[in-house]
C-alpha cells in the first residue's frame, strides 16, 4: 500500500490524497454512481470522481491511468454503460485493482455493459459487480473492505455499517 499522510476519519474530493477513484464513461452515469461516492464518504475513505471514456477521451484515459499508482490510489472503481469496455481498458492501463460497475443505460438495460465488463478473457482482471446502483453501492464496499485489511479505523467504521444495516431490518412481524 502507498505511502501517504491523511489524517484518519477525512474526505477530500480534491485530486491529491485520494485512496480510491471513481470512474465513469459519461456525465449521464453519474446518478447511478452517485451510491458509490455516498458509501465512500460514508465510510471516510478520501476519493475523486472523473468521467473518462474509453472511446471518446482514450488519450485523458491513458494519461489518469497511468499516474493513478504513482498517486497512491488502491483502488479503482469504473463504471460504463452499453458496450462498456471503461473498465477492462484502465485495467490494462495499471496494476491497480478493478471494479467494474455495469450501468443499465441502453436499451438492454445493462445486460450488454454486464457481460462486456465481466466478461474479461484471462490475463487483465476486472472484479464484477452488479448492475445499477447496488453495483455502485457495494464496489464502494468491496474497496473498502480491501482497504480495511491494513486500517483498523475503517474495518471498525466498515464493521458499524454492517450493524446499521442489520438494525434496520425488522426483526418482529409486520403487519400488512
Ligand atoms: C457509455 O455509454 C457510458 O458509460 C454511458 O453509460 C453510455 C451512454 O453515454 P451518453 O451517450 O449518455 O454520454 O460510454
């Protein structure tokens, strides 16, 4: 893991000292990734958000990418719709783990982003969520579940997430 001073509990939105950036191919994508930035500031993990397309800004794509390590990000989280090729292209690009959220803008209702973004040939990894918005959700979780590994303040602000969510769930019967 990178060296790099931040102050436990803080969540900066700016470029520098971010631990985990959240990708997207279009401004479109925003609102179904907007659960992934929620939970990240959620859970006090410094993170950026940038719209790069792989077809349409190729050469922004390379150039964020490969600063991305350099920069201490640990993990990527790209989100793309339709003929979604956003994340297996960064995931070339670095040696930074991959998230990849299938978002359900098309005509296909994201099956075609599921299958492009998971359907990954051996060699360049891609870690699959699932479509929509509880794929943003939990590829905010799933970072910072890696992240928590070597950061005991967030495995415990990770561990009362779980609580909360529990405790939400009613535990008598209801009525209908
Ligand atoms: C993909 O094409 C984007 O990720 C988005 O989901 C989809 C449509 O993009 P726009 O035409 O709305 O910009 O690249």
């Amino acid at each position: 893991m990178a060296e790099r001073t931040r102050k436990a509990g803080t969540t900066r939105r700016a470029t520098s000292g971010s631990q985990v950036a959240v990708l997207m191919g279009s401004k479109s994508d925003l609102e179904v990734m907007r659960p992934a930035a929620q939970t990240l500031a959620k859970l006090a993990i410094p993170y950026e958000v940038r719209v790069i397309s792989a077809h349409r800004t190729p050469d922004r794509l390379r150039e964020y990418v490969r600063e991305i390590e350099g920069r201490g990000i640990d993990v990527i989280i790209a989100g793309a719709g339709g003929a979604a090729h956003l994340a297996g292209v960064v995931a070339a690009h670095t040696l930074v783990p991959v998230l990849g959220v299938p978002i359900d803008s098309s005509a296909l209702h994201g099956l075609d982003a599921l299958l492009a973004t998971v359907q990954m040939p051996g060699g360049i990894p891609v870690g699959t969520l699932a479509i929509g918005k509880a794929g943003a959700t939990n590829a905010a979780l799933l970072a910072a579940a890696f992240l928590a590994r070597h950061d005991p303040g967030l495995r415990e602000r990770l561990a009362q997430h779980r609580k909360e969510q529990a405790s939400a769930v009613p535990e008598g019967p209801i009525e209908l």
